[in-house]
C-alpha cells in the first residue's frame, strides 16, 4: 500500500508481482494462489482484528480446519466453504468461529502464536482490535482452499505477510479517521465496530472503473464505525500498486463512507468540493 486514497478514483496499476523489501519473499496478500485473509476475531479476552484477503483458489477442507476452525473472515469464493457446527460460536462483530492456533497436521514448518495489538479502537470493549498470528493465517488460508507447495511460500514469507496484512488495517483505519474528523465535535473518538470481507460484492465504483478498463479491485472490505452510538458503514476497495515498501505498505486504498445516508451523501460532496479547491491553489 505504499499510497493510499480517499478520493473517489484511485490511480490504477496492474503490476502482477510483488517486490518485497530486503529479505523478503512471496505475498499471497493479493489476488493469487496463495491467497490471504482479513480478520477481526474477539477470543475470550483477546479480540482480532484483519482486513485483506483473496480469494481466487478455492479447494476442499481438510479435516483439521473442519475440527478448529480459523480466525480471518471469508469474503469471496472461500466463504462458501466456512462451516460452523454452533451459531452461537460465531462472533458477530467480524462473522468468524474462535481463533485457531493449532498448527495443521501437514504443516512443513511451525509459526508463532504471538499476536499484535493493533491501533483500531474496538467497539464496546476497553482494549483495541488484536491482529491474528501467523499461525491464524496459515490457519485461515487453509480454510479458504489454499493449499501449501514447497517452492511457494516459507517461514521468511510467513512474517512478511502478516506485516503486510498490519500494515493494510493500520493504513486503513487513518483513512477512515481522516472522513470522521469532519465530525471531531460531535464525536472526537470514533471505534470500529465490526467488518467483513466482499470481495464478490463490487462496489458500484469499482464496477464503473471495470466498465472503463481499469483494474479490478483485489479485495473490498465494509467497516461498520460506532461514531458514538451511531453506526457509519465505510466501503473500502483494495487496489494493487505493486511494490511493497519499507514499512510493508503495497495497496492503494480507496476508503468512503457509503451512500447509505444524507450525512455520507453531504460529507462525500464536501470531500470532492475541497480536493477540486486545493487542486486550483496548485496549478
């Protein structure tokens, strides 16, 4: 993600590899076989947190991920296969069973369980969102049909990817605050609520942008934020720009309140107003 953007059109770019930094491998964190997740998960006292995923390889289950399920949400082709035996163990503030921390039975190497807090107040709760452990990601690429293959991914790129997948919600969440300052007074803490992966859904821009030639959107979250006591549905479309940065940023991100009310309608009016203002000063 090394730019990302509210603005209502997000620059395209259709690299088709990832360029890590130094000693850093493969990041299925985009449209491609490994595929990746995204995922907020609140397991006892530690909640989860988790926006980006993939979702073109689709396979069956193993029996292990059917026993313990994973952490990440499944959004796109991958959803269909989430089978829970109990509703009430599904949390619905991101749609997902308890977190897994089992390694897999064919697992080629171990991975850490340690998980992040992140910087993304939750809802309702004193501790912020907590972001899943590499072992939770293994867990949950498994469930969403990704299938490990001996030259395609290693403990080195393990790491990489949950950097990356961080780095995704952090930058995420700033362009989320960046819409709610316009509502500082009314509520100076806004927190996030809950979300969940669409990647099946288009969002009607990412739909006009297809229309136009432009690149397809690799992944599409909607936030819900709890802007103290009202829930505001934010849209983010997730674009690839290519390399990926110092700071583990390769998405551009495309965040807006959705068109679900007149205050989203207005503050999306006066967004493009001021861009058009202060893209005059500059010529």
């Amino acid at each position: 993600m090394g730019a990302s953007s509210s603005s209502p059109v997000v620059s395209p770019t259709s690299p088709t590899t990832v360029n890590l930094p130094t000693e850093q491998t493969g990041c299925p964190n985009k449209n491609k076989a490994a595929g990746d997740a995204t995922c907020p998960k609140a397991a006892a006292a530690a909640p989860t947190e988790c926006p980006c995923e993939n979702k073109e390889n689709v396979g069956p289950e193993s029996t292990a991920s059917q026993q313990f399920p994973s952490e990440c949400p499944m959004s796109g082709a991958g959803a269909a296969t989430l089978q829970v035996q109990k509703s009430d163990d599904i949390d619905p503030s991101n749609m997902m069973p308890p977190p897994n921390q089992r390694p897999a039975p064919d697992q080629p190497f171990p991975l850490p369980t340690e998980r992040q807090a992140s910087t993304i107040p939750r809802a309702g709760r004193p501790e912020n969102w907590v972001y899943p452990s590499e072992q939770m990601f293994w867990n949950a690429m498994l469930r969403k049909g990704w299938r490990w293959q001996e030259e395609e991914i290693n403990q080195a790129d393990m790491h990489n990817i949950i950097k990356i997948h961080n780095a995704n919600n952090e930058q995420a969440w700033q362009e989320v605050l960046k819409w709610e300052a316009m509502h500082f007074r009314d509520c100076p803490k806004p927190q996030l609520k809950s979300f969940g992966g669409k990647y099946t859904d288009l969002s009607p821009r990412a739909k006009i942008r297809m229309w136009m030639g432009y690149e397809r959107p690799f992944d599409r979250h909607d936030w819900i934020v709890d802007r103290c006591g009202r829930d505001v549905r934010y849209v983010i479309d997730y674009y690839d720009s290519g390399a990926v940065d110092s700071e583990f940023k390769f998405a551009l991100l495309d965040v807006r309140p959705a068109l679900d009310s007149h205050t989203a309608l207005w503050d999306r009016m006066k967004a493009t107003y001021r861009r058009w203002v202060f893209s005059r000063g500059d010529e």
